[in-house]
C-alpha cells in the first residue's frame, strides 16, 4: 500500500487523492485472482511444490507475502505517541470494546445465521471477525478526514492485543461457545497456545521490525526523513504482498471458486452485513459519546475493519491452504475495498451533523 495518502492533507475528492497504486486497487486484485486461477490451471502439482517448504505449518512463498505485506504498514505506526490517545477514555473505552467484545461476537452469529451448514466457510469468517484490522484502516480513515494519530495508536493497542487475546478468543469462539450453545464446534488441529504461537510469527515478527525500523530510521535522518522519504518507498510492498498473497491462493483455490461461485457469494453476504452494521453503529456511538468528527470517524473504521492478512495466515496454519476457511479469509479483501471506500464518501457526507469537534485537529491537519 502506497504512503502518500499519509502525508498529504485531508479533503473530500477521495478518488483524486490515491495514488493511481491505491486508486486501481481492486483492479489489481481482479488480475492477482485471474493470475492465479491461470497459474493453478497451467501448473499441475503446484500444490504440491508450494508446500515443499513449509514455515510454521505454512508454505514458504505464503509467508514470505503475508510478512511483507504487513510490515510496511507497521512501520508507519508512531509508537511515542500512545499517550495522544489514552488520555481519551471515551475513545479507548469504545474501541476496544467495540473491536474485542462486539465485532467477534456480530461475525459469530453472522457467520451462524448465513452459513450454518458451511462449518469451514462459517469458522473461516469467524477468524475473520478475531483479526482486528491493523492494515488499511489507516488508509481509509485519513481519507475520510479522521483523526490520524488517533488511527495510529488504536492500530497499535490493536497489534499488540491481538498477540496477546487472539489465540484464547479463537478457542473460546471456535470450540467453546458453540459447545456451550449446542452447537458443533470445529474440530481444531491446533491447541489455543499454538493458534497464539502462529499469530506471533505472522503479527509478532512484522509488529517487531516495523517498531524498529521507525525507531532506528528517525534516530538516524529524524522524523520527517523517515516519513516523507523512507515510508513512500517501503510501503507499496503491502499490496506487492497481498497481491502475490493473493495470486497464490487462488492458484490453490481455483478450483473451489471456479466450480462454486455460489458459496463464494455466501461467504461475501455475511461480510457485507458484518461491515454495515459494525461501521454504522460504530459511527452511532461516536457521535452518542461526544466524540467529535475527527475521532468518530477513526472509531467507525478501526471497528468496521479487519486483519484479512492474518486471518488467511491462521486459516492456512490452523485447517490448511486449500481449505474452505482459507478461501473465506481470500474472498475478505474483495469486499472490504469496495465497500468500506463507499463509507468514506457516507463518512464525509455524514460530516453536517457534527457541529462541534470534541478534540482538537491533528497536528499538520486543517479542516477543508
């Protein structure tokens, strides 16, 4: 994903402000999926040969793209400024509740209600609503003219809480609260510690080198080198990674969407739900607490948005590459680019009802 969406300033032609990296997005993904459709059908045995060299249960190529494609966007975190955000109770308060208690538990009963007789499709969509977005939220939400530290920090709470809860919550929405409720649970190949020992490799390892790469880099050139200069360079490597991410998985996959586009619908109607209700009510309760614009609106995207990256890499882990849980966490992306681009255009027209701003504007942020 392109960095100069994180350096210029806010206004309300969201087309014109991508880069033509980020504006043909979901071009580029179409072409990833065609690619890898082709290359499944051309290649026999690539399965095969994909797998000869696995890192944490997962074939190496895979790995390799799902780390390179998270690092650069954790190296665009601030790390030193936590406080700007802490100090925020409404805002905090809400978005861990809202991204730990509330989105898990609408994807659960979605995942339940849509597929209930799809227990790979419907488990690969509730490890979808456990990875709590830490990639393109930031992208969207400056778009939408939110607060940009704010974005920033909570990315961070979330990075580093999902290290820590996502292992337990996997187990406890996977096996647990299905057991509880009479339903059957999965059947999981891995324990809660070893789901939590693959979260660590996939989010542990590019949350530790983006920290210390901002970290050495502004030490070294000071703060406005490592943004203006370093960042713009290192971050179009996260869509080179999801779209090689990408091109991967549908080689593996081809024939599972090729042979039922339906299930593939099946797997986008409960995200297409998950998304409206989780940004909407998000947004709700921004304006319900007091927040104002700014931080209402970096609530609403933190909350609506999700970790596809690491949901494909536990998915993979956890019931394999070619399994349907893994093409539920392929089919995420497709959808969340469209339509959470479609709420910042909601999101800035929404912005008449806020009369006063509850925070003071970003630093280097004017209101257009």
């Amino acid at each position: 994903m392109s960095t100069d969406l994180l350096s210029r300033p806010p206004g309300s032609n969201v087309a014109g402000r991508l880069s033509r990296l980020d504006r043909f997005l979901p071009v580029w993904i179409g072409l990833a999926m065609l690619a890898g459709l082709l290359l499944g059908r051309l290649i026999p045995g690539l399965d095969t040969a994909l797998n000869a060299v696995t890192i944490g249960g997962i074939s190496l190529p895979i790995a390799a793209g799902l780390l390179i494609m998270m690092y650069p966007v954790l190296a665009k975190v601030r790390y030193d400024r936590l406080d700007t955000v802490t100090g925020d109770r409404r805002l905090l308060i809400s978005s861990l509740a809202l991204n730990w208690l509330v989105g898990p538990a609408v994807m659960f009963v979605l995942a339940w209600v849509f597929l209930a007789d799809q227990p790979a499709y419907r488990n690969g969509l509730i490890i979808v609503g456990l990875a709590r977005c830490i990639a393109m939220v930031i992208i969207w939400n400056d778009l939408a003219c939110g607060d940009r530290e704010a974005a920033a920090v909570l990315v961070a709470l979330n990075s580093v809480f999902q290290v820590l809860a996502f292992g337990l919550l996997g187990w406890f929405y996977l096996s647990v609260l299905p057991g509880w409720l009479g339903l059957p649970g999965a059947e999981l190949s891995m324990s809660g510690w070893d789901l939590a020992g693959n979260v660590l490799v996939f989010l542990g390892i590019p949350l530790l080198a983006g920290y210390l790469t901002r970290r050495l880099g502004e030490r070294a050139r000071g703060r406005e080198w490592y943004e203006t200069r370093l960042l713009p360079r290192i971050g179009p490597a996260a869509l080179y990674g999801l779209l090689f991410t990408i091109v991967i998985l549908f080689a593996l996959q081809g024939d599972a969407i090729t042979s039922r586009p339906v299930d593939v619908a099946r797997i986008a109607l409960p995200l297409l739900a998950y998304f409206a209700v989780m940004w909407a009510g998000s947004f709700a309760l921004g304006r319900a607490i007091g927040l104002g614009y700014e931080r209402t609106t970096t609530l609403a995207f933190t909350a609506a948005g999700n970790n596809f990256e690491l949901a494909i890499a536990v998915a993979i882990g956890t019931f394999g590459v070619t399994s349907g849980e893994a093409l539920a966490g392929v089919v995420g992306p497709l959808i969340e680019v469209p339509v959470l681009v479609g709420l910042v255009y909601v999101a800035l027209w929404a912005r008449r009802f806020f009369t006063t701003s509850a925070e003071a504007p970003p630093a280097g942020r004017t209101t257009p």
